[in-house]
C-alpha cells in the first residue's frame, strides 16, 4: 500500500478545502478552480518539501519552504510586485483587480501548510500515546 507522510496528506487536504471553501463565497465553478489551484501548487509545494528540508524537518523550517516553494504564492508576489501602485493604496480602481486577487491568492497559501503540520503533530501524538 502506498504510504504517503503524514505532513504532506494534511497539506494537500488542507490545501483542497481552503480553495472550495474559499471559492464557494463566489459560485460553486470558482470553488472547484480554487480547490484545484491551491491543490495543485501544494503539490509541488510538497516535491519540494520532502527534497528539501524534508518533511520531518522542524515545523520553523517546513513551514517557510512550503509557503514560498508554492507557485502559486510565487505568482501571487509576482503580480503584488507588478502591481506595487496597488498594493500600498496609490492607485485605485478596477485596474487594481489583479493585485486584490493576488493579495487573497497569497493569504490563502498561507493558511495549508499549517494543516500539514497540525496533522503531522495529531499523527505523531496518537503513535506516541500507543
């Protein structure tokens, strides 16, 4: 049977929930793209993760890695940084879409992670209270 590690299947379900809850707000198709974007950047997120400090590293150093290894937050700094007029509130209108987005893309990638190491921590608990 395939065993995948307990940081990284916390992660991806986090990752999927975030996105369909986060994208249920708007209409049941932007909770499927949300789901599948947020599951889809976690998943390189993880190939990167597991090379690199390895997931049973220190939740300090796993939990930085697994955010800025993220595409999707590496595109949503992208678009912050193109946008920078935006951002800080120079600018305003709806040319500022894309920054809003992105602004909300990078706080929703924040939030999986922290599901990959909440479950790594329950899984270590119950094995250790066995």
């Amino acid at each position: 049977m395939l065993r995948i590690h307990p940081f990284v299947m916390g992660y991806l379900i986090a990752a999927v929930m975030t996105g369909a809850i986060a994208g249920a707000f708007v209409n049941p198709q932007a909770a499927f793209i949300g789901a599948v974007a947020l599951f889809g950047g976690a998943l390189v997120s993880c190939f990167v993760c597991q090379w690199r400090p390895g997931v049973e590293a220190p939740a300090w150093k796993l939990w930085p890695v697994a955010v800025f290894a993220n595409p999707l937050m590496i595109a949503a700094l992208a678009f912050m940084a193109a946008d920078w007029q935006c951002v800080i509130g120079a600018r305003r209108g709806w040319g500022c879409l894309e920054a809003a987005l992105a602004i909300l893309a990078a706080g929703l990638s924040l939030v999986p992670p922290f599901g990959g190491l909440l479950w790594r921590w329950w899984k270590r608990r119950r094995a250790s209270a066995t």
